[in-house]
C-alpha cells in the first residue's frame, strides 16, 4: 500500500549463522531445500539432540557474478543461532551445512 514501509531493517551484531549453500535449476528450490535442511538441524538432528528453537531471521542471500550484473543460480540460506548457543553452537549432522561467525549485519525483512 502506498506510504506503508513493505520491509523491516534489523541490525544484528557479531554472530554465528547456521548456513548452507544450494544451487539447484530453480531459485525457489534452492531456498526450499536449503530451508527443509536448515530445519533437520534445528529439529533435533545436530549434537546436542535437542530442539533449537525458531529464531528471526532465517535469511536468504542471494549470490551474482564476478560483475554483479546478474543472479547466479546459488543462494545462501542462513539460520542466526540463539543467544544461549552462540559460545558452543551444536554441530550439524549434514556436513552441508556449516556453522560461519557473521560481522555485524544488516537484514532486510519483509
């Protein structure tokens, strides 16, 4: 609607980010099955065994070319891992997915 803001500017300091890399045909795949896989992590299939809880943001960074004039097919999703596992953040099962110490960011969400 016009004069509403249609996104949010969040500001997170120095952290760890559950991420993993997908590059399938389809954009929308990759964010998919990056998902469904960041998920398998969150629900119990890391070291700890446990639950870790839902937390905002789960980001999608989308990659372009050397030029940055285009979109490759590769996208990052990413999981900001709660305060209380940020020292010791469990280790995933799926060696797709790696645990990265993000500077501080800024996140676009909508």
């Amino acid at each position: 609607q016009l004069g509403d803001l249609l996104y949010e500017k969040r500001q997170y300091g120095k952290a760890k980010w559950a991420c993993i890399k997908m590059k399938e045909k389809q954009y929308e795949q990759s964010i998919c099955l990056g998902f469904m896989k960041l998920m398998r992590y969150i629900c119990e299939q890391n070291s700890s065994g446990l639950y870790l809880g839902i937390t905002v943001p789960i980001v999608t960074i989308v990659h372009t070319n050397e030029a940055q004039s285009a979109m490759t097919q590769a996208v990052t999703v990413a999981y900001y891992l709660p305060e209380v596992l940020q020292d010791e953040p469990p280790h995933p099962f799926d060696s797709d997915i790696i645990i990265e110490e993000w500077p501080a960011t800024i996140v676009y969400s909508r």
